[in-house]
C-alpha cells in the first residue's frame, strides 16, 4: 500500500479531528468571547482539508493504487475505496455550490429557530424551497440510480436507497400503529410522571458516572463533560472519544439514558482499530450502525429489566425522597412507558419510528418533487393524525421542531431508525451466542456482550458497507423482525396485554 | 495594504492558535489514551503554519508590499515589519536544521529530566553540547552584529543584545548584592513559614477567582482552569486568553501569586486590540514586556501593602486556623520575606535577579565558545557562591535545576530581568500619572491602573519594538533605577533597617 497516499489520507483525518477539538471546546469550555475568532479557525482547518481531499495530488496517488491494491489487502482495499468515494463526492460538487449550501444553511438554521419559536413555517418557507433545490442540485451531480433522493441518503447511509428503505419501513409501520391502538385501549399503565421529581444533579452525576464504568466507556481515552445538547466526539481516534450529558434536575431520563446513548456510541468509537487510526479503516460503518450501537446500549440494555434489578437499588439510595413509594416494577414501567406525542426526542421506543417514517416519506416527497413546501404544514398533520390518533396544534409542535432539513440534511433521519432495526438484529444474534445475556446484565457483567460487539463490529471499521455487515454478523439482511418481536414482548408485558 | 497578505498572515496565526488549543487541551482536560494522536495532530498544523510562513506566495506579497507600504500607515508597517522578521527566521533556516534541533531538544529533555532527578550533570553535557553546536549555526545562519549569542536572543526579546544587556545587568548585581548583605545581618525578619500551614484547596480557589476579577481578568474573554505547571496561553485572541493555577495546600502563595501573575499576562493579551486578531498587531511587543505584565500585577501591586490592605480581611475568614495569630503585618512580610535560596522559582523579589544574571553570564559564555560544558558545574557554583554566600550541595540544586537550556532556549533567560525592570519603570510613571494610586490599590480600585497599561502598551501590540516602547511610555531608556528604589524602600521596611 502506498505510503504517500495513507500519510495524505491521514493528515486528512487529522484535519477532520483537529475541526472536531474546535467544535467540542466549544460546546464545553470555550469562553463567550471566543466566538468570532472560534468560527475563522473552523473555516480554515475545514477548507485545508477539503482542499488537501480534492488535490490533484490525491487524485494521481488514488488512481495508482486503485490499479495496484492487492485484493486481499482489505486494509488498503477499506482505505482506497473509501478515500475514493469520499473524493469523489467532494470532487464533484463545484466549490461554489457548496459555499451556496454552507450559506444558505446557515442563514436557514437561525431562520429555523425564530420561525420555531414564534410557529410560524411561512419564514422558513423560503430558506427551504432554496435548500431543497441546491439538494437537488447536489444529487444530480453525485448521481443516482432510482431517484435523487438516493444521492443525498447515501451521504449517511452508504448503499440504503429509498426504494429498499421504504418496504422495510412500511411494514414497520403496520406492526406498530395496531399495537399502539393495543396500548391505548389497555390505559393506564405505568405513570411516567415519577421521572419527573426532583432529582438533585450531583447525584444524577453519580450514578451516571457508575452505569458509564459499567458498561465499559473507558475513561482512560475518553471524558464526560457538560453540554446544552448531549453528543459524543471522537478528538484523537479511539484514544481520545468525548461525550456529553445534560442533566435537567425535574427530568431524570435526559441524563440517564442520554449517557448511555453517547456511552454506546463512544463505546463503538474507542472499539475502532487505533493501529488506523486516522484512516476510514477506524471509523464507523455509517450513521445508522452508529445509531444501533447507541439505542442498543440505551433501549435494548439500558431500559431492560435485567439493566434495573441491578441499578435500581442504586438509584433508589441515591434518591430516596423522589423514589420513596416506587418499586422496580413501577421504575421500569415509567422509564418505558408508550403514548402519542408530538415531539420525536420525546418519543418512547414505539411511537419513535412512527416520527422518522413520516419525516422520510415527506422529505423524499420533497426532493422527488412531489410535495411542494407550502403544503407541508397539511401533509405533516394529516399523515400525523392518521399515524397517532392526535393532531398537532402548530408547527412548532409539527413540521418546524427539527433542524434537520434548515441545515440542508434530508436523507438523514432514516439512520435512526434503521438503527434502531439494526440494534434490535444485532441484539437479538448476541441473544443467541452469549449464555445467559439477560443473567449476565443483571449481574452488571457487560463484558461479554462489550467483546461481542468488538469482535463482530467495531473492529471492522468502515471495512464493510452497513448492509454486508448486518449479513455477516447476523446470517441474515436487515429486517423487522427483531425489533417487533422484541418491542411487542416488552410493551406486552408492561401494559399486561 | 494589500489584503491577500494580510488574510495569509492571519492564517498563518490561526494556525498558531489551533496549536495552542491543542496544547491547553492536552494539559488541562485531554484523557491520557489521546497522547499519541495529539502529538500527530501537533506536528500536523505546525507543518502547516511553516509552510504557510516560508512559501514563495508569502515571499512575493511581502517584497510587493514592502515596496508600496504607506509610512502612516502603522497597522500595514507593523504587519509587514514582523511579518519579514518571522519569515527571515524562519527562511534562513534550513528544514534539516530545524528537524535536527526539534529532535535533539526533545530526546535533551527527557535526558534532563533524568539527569535533575539523579543530579548527574554529565548525563546532559553530551546533548548540551550538541545543542550548543545546534545553537551557533542558528546564530551563524540569522546573522548578528556584535556577538553570536545577539541572534539567539533577539528571538525572544527583539532589539536586545547582550552588550546593552550586560551593564544593565552588572549594575544591577552591584545594587543588590549590598542590599542582600544588610538584609542577612539584619536577620530575623519575617517569618515565610506561616505560609506553609494547611491551606483548603476549595478556599483557596474562592480568593484566586476573586483576586483574578478585582484586577480586571475578563472571565467573558477567557477562563481558569487547573494544570501542573501554571500557564496563560491566548486561545483565540484577545476574546479568549485561558489561564491555568496550580494548589498546594501547603503552601499558599503558588496559587495566589500565580493567578496574579499568569493574569497579568492575560490582562495584556486580552487587551491587545482585537480587531487586528492574529496579526502581529494583536501580539505582546515581547517576552520581557509580557513579563513586565506579570510580574507588575504578581509583585508590585499583588505583594504591596496596599493590595493586602484590602484582601487580607477576605484570606483571614476563608484561613481562620492558620491565620489564627497573624496579622496584615506578618502576612505582609512573609509574602516578602528576602533569603538567599538555590532554585530560581522560588526566589524573592530581590534575589531573583540574580538567579538570572548568573545564567545569562554562564549562556553568554557558552555561546561565545568561552565555557567549555563539562566546566558549566563548578562555573555556576563558583558564581553562586560569590553571589548568594551559599554553595549548591549538588548540581540538582544548581545547574540543572531549569528546563531552558535542555530545550535549546539561550537567550531566553535575560528576558526575565529585563520583564521585572521594565515592570518596576512603567510603575513608577504610573504612579506620576496616575493620582493616588495606593490608595486605589487599597481600594481594590485597579481600573486606573489597568486603562493606563492598555493605553499605553496593550493595545500598540507589535507596533512598537520593546526599547522604543519603554521610551515612549517613560520617557526614559531602560534602566535600574526605578526597581531598585522599590525594592530598597520595600525591603527596608520590611527588616526595619
């Protein structure tokens, strides 16, 4: 493998995780007066990197290994492919356009913001009618097979077309809104409300820290800071990977399982293989393999029974006031309890694909052409109602409470739930090859299930595509199948239906 | 002033201050697995700065600005002015040189370190030796007019040489040594260890962030953090200075006077005109007048009567048991307390002039090719002795007690003296200017002081040379005078002599 070529593909990633420093110093310890200076530094390391990607240089040294990769080096095979598709999707896009969109997205999000605050979608209207046609212009550029709408989900989700995404994503659909009919009829169940006392944050702090140990975030190459939005950034490779918490003293979940969210995408991150560091050989898959390893670790272990027969003794010590009349049962059931709302972070584990299914149908809609963006606001709460039984009263609460698509990003937010299907098949297959997983949880060992996700995923890198990888780690391609036989069992159970 | 040099010049100082964010990072919050990828990191965006400096576009704006530059035009002289001085540094320079000495230092200071920590002197002769050799081709290759050693200092203090250098410096031991004498006769004074009783690090934070703002640290602009060795480094610009303390609860003035100190230098950065930011412009005229800041604020207000008049009540309520039998006199004189001692950093007002004098007349020598290394031991005894009356039982304690010249850094140590002189003549005309200055001190009132330092040197940046910058601030060329009446006067009343 060419030296020259690795050494260019990693100054590259050392540009990318430079960018990155700058972005977590300052969502975490940046002073307010760094801004200004904070955003010309940003601008530079990004343009130097994408000029170092779109060299000429790094075109003559891509070409010439392309036609001298050894086919059984998958190291070199995983490095030359990926710089390739990454130069290429660089490549293609004229400085100017993506100037336009870095622009025009900016000025969008903070339109977002005010249009959201005051639920007026009218002052949005325009940023997005711009947005959607430079998207378009985007895709054709890139190129498509099917429809543009490929184009731009391929930028998060290697390989996923609408065409394969859509059958999936209807069928899931017709398994969850008759169990949530199920659900509403067998009212009340659990009473969410308890996770709403007050819960003093330094012990939050406390058993966050404990449940991050437990599940093995290492925190000799990593750290856990404050931040307004939880995230996890990865700084110096799997050395060195960062995440986030918020902790809201009336709203225990944030911080619970806002932690072991980043946890399980942090953990994926300090799995990559450090001897690549700096090259896509360690870094993840796509969005939607990363998004199963953090729903795996916060819905499939983390709001589990076996989770909470050991911790919630904890927890309970920790918050003996706000706990006092609860039990395990009634802790679990909050923590897990299902109704319609408006509002997608909010969502519970089975009204939440019914959020991102209705987003992919309306965004791919947009971009095919097919809805016009004054007619959102109507195609939002019509699909809404008949998917949820209520209907938004306002934008705010509707089509306006994403940023998403004011930053430009439509082909985004089917990664979330296509990890979420991802989690469940690759959590149902470590059902299958570790002993006694639910026992092993319950005795707070994660070791297992820690090695098996090390050996089966995070080892590899962007080495497979999401697809080949959900084949070879699970015998099968991706379906529904897991997550409706496991989140019918579990809201079975809670609401005793 | 043509603006594509100008915008070169900046990134080349955003590049710096992507550099210094990487560097505060790794000493204050980056985990320990991040190491080996920040040094790749490290090494990435100095590359990238050098390059951006020595390049032929760099070369060709600077000729054609240098050529049409507007005499009135400061800003454009400035920039131009340091601009040329930074790229012939670095231009005269050959790369095989500068790799030689960057490797060279770093494998000379881990042999340091191990050489101080058994006291084997002649475990570090071999790489002093060679850096010494390293040094005069520097030397050599820059240019000089008098003396080798000129070039190597000009780095840190421009203008300096050491023939002005060198009487300033004589004259100044004759004053001091006479003092010390009578001091010793006089003998006991105050008693130093009261300040090594318990002192709680939590309280001790409580009177560092209230010293920090009473003197005007912008905490919007920058921020304190925590870290081995105290430091202030300008993260991006004057809108983000970040400093660093370090507790030792046993021993109270680490802490107090390093905040007041690493805040002076911060208070100077962060007055620095922002609207020039990372240009020569918005950059400290030199180390000596950086350290003329700090030692300013550290010593001749933060060790003053005056200043302890007003925080003395505060330090006595947050330390009441080991402040129990003291009092604003005897906290004022061990704060003060003057006795020959073997290490640098811990040396008083007085003796720490001589610390340095010594150093730079031994670094003079080395470079002249006048000490030979393996004499460098009992040169420095020899010259300890006839200076402090006290002999170094080993060479820990002598001459290998600092980090300098195992980095390579000749010519840096002088800029330490000349930072207390400078600091005790720019206070002095404070004191003619500024109407009751005491008194306001006394009043925690340092507005006065801190507009008339940002008035007269923040905010010119590099405009002004350090000697043409003590004239025009003065009226006078640099000289003892003013810091020998201080610290006559100060230790007199202290001994009562």
């Amino acid at each position: 493998m060419d030296v020259k070529l690795v050494e260019r593909v990693k100054d590259i990633g050392r540009l990318k995780s430079v960018s990155a420093l700058l972005d977590w110093d300052q969502e975490t310890y940046m002073p307010a007066g760094g801004v200004a200076a904070r955003a010309e530094q940003y601008a530079l390391i990004e343009t130097l990197a994408h000029q170092k990607l779109v060299s000429e240089e790094t075109r003559t040294l891509l070409e010439r290994a392309e036609g001298t990769v050894d086919a059984d080096d998958f190291v070199a095979e995983t490095i030359v492919r990926e710089t390739r598709r990454s130069y290429d999707r660089a490549a293609k896009l004229p400085a100017e356009l993506v100037r336009e969109i870095a622009h025009t997205s900016s000025l969008a999000k903070d339109a977002w913001a005010k249009a959201r605050a005051e639920s007026r979608f009218a002052d949005l209207s325009p940023w997005l009618t711009k947005l959607i046609d430079l998207k378009k212009q985007v895709a054709e550029r890139i190129g498509y097979a099917a429809e543009p709408y490929d184009a731009l989900m391929d930028e998060f989700e290697p390989g996923a077309t609408a065409a394969n995404v859509d059958p999936v994503f209807r069928e899931l659909r017709e398994k969850t809104v008759p169990l949530l009919n199920r659900v509403m009829t067998a009212r009340p169940g659990p009473d969410p409300a308890i996770l709403d006392r007050h819960y003093p944050r330094d012990r939050q702090e406390k058993i966050c820290r404990r449940m991050a140990e437990a599940i093995g975030f290492d925190f000799h190459s990593g750290r856990e800071d404050v931040s307004v939005h939880p995230f996890c950034m990865t700084i110096g490779g799997p050395g060195d990977v960062r995440i986030t918490t918020r902790y809201l003293k009336n709203f225990l979940p944030a911080a619970l399982f806002g932690t072991l969210h980043e946890c399980g995408h942090a953990l994926y991150e300090q799995g990559l293989p450090k001897e690549h560091v700096f090259t896509p050989m360690a870094e993840a898959a796509s969005l939607g393999i990363h998004e199963s390893q953090s729903r795996m670790w916060e819905n499939l272990v983390g709001r589990s029974r076996a989770f909470w027969k050991y911790h919630y003794a904890h927890v309970e010590s920790l918050f003996p006031e706000a706990l006092r009349d609860e039990s395990l049962d009634s802790f679990h059931g909050a923590i897990n309890a299902v109704r319609p709302s408006f509002i997608r972070v909010e969502a519970d584990e089975l009204t939440y694909n019914l959020h991102i299914i209705l987003r992919f149908e309306l965004e791919r809609a947009m971009i095919r052409g097919d809805l016009r963006v004054g007619d959102i606001p109507a195609a939002w709460n019509e699909k809404f109602t008949r998917m949820f039984g209520i209907t938004p009263e306002n934008d705010a609460q509707g089509c306006l409470q994403d940023i998403h698509w004011s930053m430009g990003a439509f082909g985004y937010f089917p990664t979330y739930t296509l990890g979420n299907l991802y989690a469940a098949q690759f959590f149902a297959q470590a059902r299958q090859d570790i002993h006694g997983l639910d026992d092993r949880i319950a005795a707070n060992d994660h070791a297992a299930l820690l090695g098996w996700l090390r050996e089966r995923i995070h080892r590899h890198g962007k080495r497979f595509r999401p697809g080949e990888l959900v084949q070879r780690v699970t015998a099968k391609p991706l379906s529904i199948e897991a997550f409706v036989g496991y989140i019918t069992k579990k809201v079975e159970a809670i609401y005793s239906i």
